[in-house]
C-alpha cells in the first residue's frame, strides 16, 4: 500500500511548489492538445488534394505591348502552337490561376429554384475546350466543350456562355446529391453539359473552395493568362522555354508572371505552415520547461530530506520504495494538474470554436494529451526519485 497520508502531509507543506507544478502541468496540457489539434487540421487542409495536375502545371501571363482589345484568333494561334510541343500535355487559356487565392466568384442557383434559394457562390474559371484536360480534371458526366462553345466577348458587351461544367461538390449544392445535373439550367440561363472531377478551385482557404464552374468564355479586354500542364519532369525546362516560343509567334507583347502551382500552392498555404510551426515549437518549449520544473522541483525536495530518506533506509526501505514514494508524489501533482487542464483544454476550444469557427475538440485528442502529460511527468521525476534512492542509511545518524 502506498502511504498516501505521509505523502499528502509533505505536499502540504510545500504547498507553493506544488501548486506551481500543477498549474503548469494544467496549461501544459491545455495548450499541447489544443496545438496538436489545430496542427492537425491545418496539416489536413495543407494535405488534401487539389483536383489539378500541380506538380506539372504551370501559369503566364501575356501583355501586348499596344494598349487595345485582344483577338482570339492570336490566342488559338498560341494554344495551337503550345499544344504542338512534344513537352507539352495541354495549354489552354484562363482568367486566373489555381490555388493562387485571385479570381473571379458568381452566385449560382438552379433556375427551378426562386431566388435567394439554393444560392451557391462558386469559383467560375473561363477557359477553352482544353481547359479541363489543363487542369488535370476528369469526365464523369455529360460532355467536353468545343470550339462552338467558345463565347468571344468584351465586358461591356454583357454576352454571357450558353454552357457550363460544373464539379461534383458543386453539382450536388445545386440539385442535390444524386441528381443528373446534365442538361438542367442555371442562372443566369447557362446549361450543365458536363460534370468534373472536384477541384478546390483558385480559393484554398475560403468557403467555396470546391464549388467551380468552367465556362468556355474569352474577354478580349481581360488580362490574358495561358495555363500549361506538361510532362512530368519537365517544368522547369518548359517554364523557360514556352515564353521563348511565345516571343517567336510575336514579339510585340511581354510574358511575364511564369509561375508553377506549387508556387502558388505553398503562398496559399504559408500562413497554415507558419502557424504550424509556430505551434509545434511551442508544444516542444512548453513540454521542455514543464519537465524541467518537475525535475527541478524534485531535486530540491530530495536535497531537502536527504535525512529522512536515509532513516528510511536505515529503517529497511529498499532503493525502489524510494523511487516509488517520488513518483506518486509527483503523480498526484501531475494528475491534479491534469484534471484542471482537462478543463482548461475544453474552456479553451470552445473560446475558439465561438470566435474563429474552429471544430469542436475531439475526445482523442484529449485522451492522448492526458497520457503525453502523465507519461513526461513521471519520466521528469524518475531521474531525482533515483537520485533519492541513492541516499545512504548512514545519513540518519549524523547531525543536521
């Protein structure tokens, strides 16, 4: 039997430096489960796929030296002269890059549903009939543009496509999962032709990101921007090579803003990664001092009854009652500091969940924090409680 009375009567008196360690303990716990539970999902998030080709795919933007409208007949000249390089898998036009966080949005709804019903705010990509092998998307319903889908317009005009390809996510936010979406209209009179595989479109971080519609749409008073996907292997070569062909068919322009995906990809995700690591090093710092003050804490308390642990001794305690005698001590501090830290843990979720729309806290993230905590505390005090166990017997017959 453990002596639990003499231990809480030394507790007692050295009530200062339990509490202490307890209460460290406590924010210790409320802070590392927190932490492994927001690093956890912003790492999901980071790791999640992003329906496109990124590792292969790259952006550019075209800028014609004079001022005016763009003809679409020089893009198709470009787009049939990149779509001809052996490197290249697809070139298409775009108003904005994937995961780049810029672009264009647009209410969509079902028209058989009234307005303000059944509203979905979606990522609209304009492109071509490449655009969805571009971007790396499969077919899984209904068909691919063509060129007599192509809608050739300025923004003052207010022509708008007749046809659209929406993802999955999107599809199902419209008419509902498991509906056929093809041939279904949507505002403002645009037709479902096609659905796709899912992309989290040019918003990583937002709310829509996964609602994308593509429309087979050009403006000629718009900043032209061309998306290629090549080989594997090849990006870097064709990021320096494709403007060097596009400078060939006409020089009277400037490429610039070459940038692959992965690019944009680790500027959408930078602050996620920042907090990421800012959180881990603080579970580590935090996990450091808090060991470090149970370790402290116990030497004091040894160097403090080096006398009473040798009459122990003397009295027949082996060295492993010793060790056992700290070790409980310090496990009932570190369970009382648990307890509270439990609460601590849960008052501070829900704060997050209230304020920044966090998920509420899952139980095995708690339950792993419990054991992480329990686990460095004993291991912080197993060093001094061996430490006491080395006091000699003799001890007891010298003076003070």
């Amino acid at each position: 039997m453990f002596e639990f009375g003499p231990i809480l009567r030394t507790l007692w008196r050295n009530k200062t430096g339990a509490l202490l360690i307890m209460l460290q303990t406590a924010l210790t716990l409320a802070i590392v489960v927190n932490a492994a539970f927001i690093i956890t999902q912003r790492q999901a998030k980071i790791d999640r796929p992003t329906g496109v080709d990124e590792a292969n795919t790259f952006t550019l933007s075209v800028i014609p030296i004079q001022a005016g409208d763009k003809h679409y007949a020089d893009v198709e000249r470009d787009m049939i002269a990149l779509n001809q390089l052996p490197d290249v898998v697809s070139a298409s036009i775009v108003n904005s890059a994937p995961l780049s966080s810029s672009g264009s949005t647009n209410t969509m709804r079902a028209e058989d549903n009234k307005p303000g019903i059944g509203e979905v705010e979606s990522n609209v990509f304009n492109t071509d009939q490449r655009g969805l092998d571009t971007f790396g998307l499969k077919l899984l319903a209904g068909r691919n543009f063509t060129a007599n889908d192509m809608t050739v317009t300025s923004s003052l005009d207010g022509k708008t496509p007749t046809v659209c390809i929406v993802t999955r996510q999107l599809a199902n936010k419209l008419f509902g999962k498991g509906v056929d979406p093809i041939g279904k209209l949507v505002t403002p009179g645009v037709q479902v032709i096609g659905v796709a595989s899912d992309t989290i479109g040019a918003y990583p971080n937002s709310d829509i990101a996964g609602d994308v519609v593509l429309v087979p749409q050009f403006y000629t008073n718009f900043n032209l921007r061309y998306l290629i996907r090549v080989k594997p292997g090849q990006l870097d070569a064709m990021m320096k090579k494709v403007p060097d062909v596009l400078n060939n068919l006409d020089n009277q322009r400037v490429i610039t803003s070459v940038r692959s995906l992965l690019s944009y990809k680790r500027s959408a995700y930078r602050s996620d990664q920042a907090t990421i690591s800012m959180l881990s090093v603080t579970m580590v710092l935090i996990s450091l001092v808090t060991g470090l003050g149970i370790v402290g804490l116990t030497l004091l308390w040894v160097n403090q009854r080096r006398k009473q642990i040798g009459t122990r001794r003397a009295l027949g305690a082996t060295k492993l009652m010793v060790v056992r005698y700290f070790l409980v001590e310090n496990g009932i501090i570190i369970g009382a500091g648990i307890v509270l830290g439990c609460a601590l843990a849960l008052f501070a979720n829900h704060l997050m969940v209230q304020h920044y729309q966090m998920k509420a806290l899952e139980v095995g993230y708690l339950a792993g924090g419990v054991v992480a905590v329990w686990l460095l505390g004993l291991l912080a005090a197993l060093m001094p409680a061996w430490r006491a166990a080395q006091v000699s017997p003799s001890l007891a017959t010298r003076s003070v």
